[in-house]
C-alpha cells in the first residue's frame, strides 16, 4: 500500500488547508441535502480533491452523520474504508473515459446496492471523460428521483482541469 494512501486523512478534521469546503459539505449533509446535486473538485495536485470527495462520499452513505461527518463506524462506513462498500463506486475516468464505460454506470443508477443504500459515484480525473461520455451523465444528473428533490445520479468529479469538463 503506498503512503499516501495508507495515510489518507479519513475525518475533514484530519484535511489541512480546506476548512471552508469543509464546512460547507458539513453544513450540505446536516441539513439533508447531500442528493440534491452533484459535487466538483477542482484544484492542483495533493490538493485534498480525492480525499474530499470520498470522506463527503462516506458522509452521504453513513447511517449514522455527526454534525455532517462520517462515523466511521457503521457497515457503510467500514466497508467503504476497507474497500468493499457496494454503494459507493470510485471510477478512474483516465482509463475509463468513453460513453460505453459510462453507460455502465446509467444502467445500475435506478437501483439501489445490495446493501439498499444508494449508489454514488466518484470520478477521479473527470476531465479525462470524453465530451459523449459528459452529455450522457448530463440528463440523469438533472433529472429528481419519482417523487422526491433527489437527483437520480449524484456524481463526485475530481479533476486538476476543469476548464475542460465542457
């Protein structure tokens, strides 16, 4: 495993140099409204983007938020520290960047995970996706769940160059 990766902060208290990011996804999953849209990370290189995106990830999934953090004790939040949630789905867009790749994802984005949780999508290196693969998440990122305020798909994009998610 290497370090940066064993080393992964895994509580926003543990992320230096964010805290006004932080307290705004606090504040967004305290109040309920973590599903009402999608997220974009952008920054240069070690900047927290990845870091940021799967503690806000295991915050939405967690059965049991503190003040809009993650417990890190629930199933949800365990299996997603050791790798193995089946609700949360971490995509490398630079090896994974073409419409039939995202195609997969719209396929299960109606259905709930094996655990009955919502699934939720992280792409790392989004600004890999191609410009067919974008237009294809666009809809069902906009469009609600039947009957609530939720999007249907709520993603987590992390990129270093967003100027080109176009």
């Amino acid at each position: 495993m290497s370090l940066d990766t064993k080393y992964r902060p895994k509580n926003y208290d543990d992320v230096l140099g964010q805290a006004g990011s932080i307290k705004t996804l606090k504040g967004i999953v305290s109040e309920g409204a973590g599903w009402k849209q999608s997220y974009l990370f952008a920054g240069p290189f070690g900047s927290g983007k990845t870091t940021l995106g799967r503690i806000l990830a295991r915050a939405l999934l967690c059965e049991n938020t503190i003040e809009g953090e993650p417990c890190n004790k629930c199933s949800s939040c365990e299996s997603m520290i050791s790798g193995e949630s089946d609700a949360f789905v971490e995509v490398d867009a630079a090896t994974n960047s073409g419409k039939e790749d995202v195609k997969k994802v719209l396929n299960e984005i109606d259905y709930n995970a094996f655990s009955g949780r919502r699934k939720l999508y992280l792409f790392d290196e989004s600004h890999q996706l191609s410009p067919s693969a974008l237009d294809a998440l666009l809809k069902p990122m906009e469009d609600n769940r039947k009957g609530s305020e939720e999007k249907r798909l709520v993603c987590i994009f992390c990129t270093t160059e967003p100027e080109k998610m176009r």
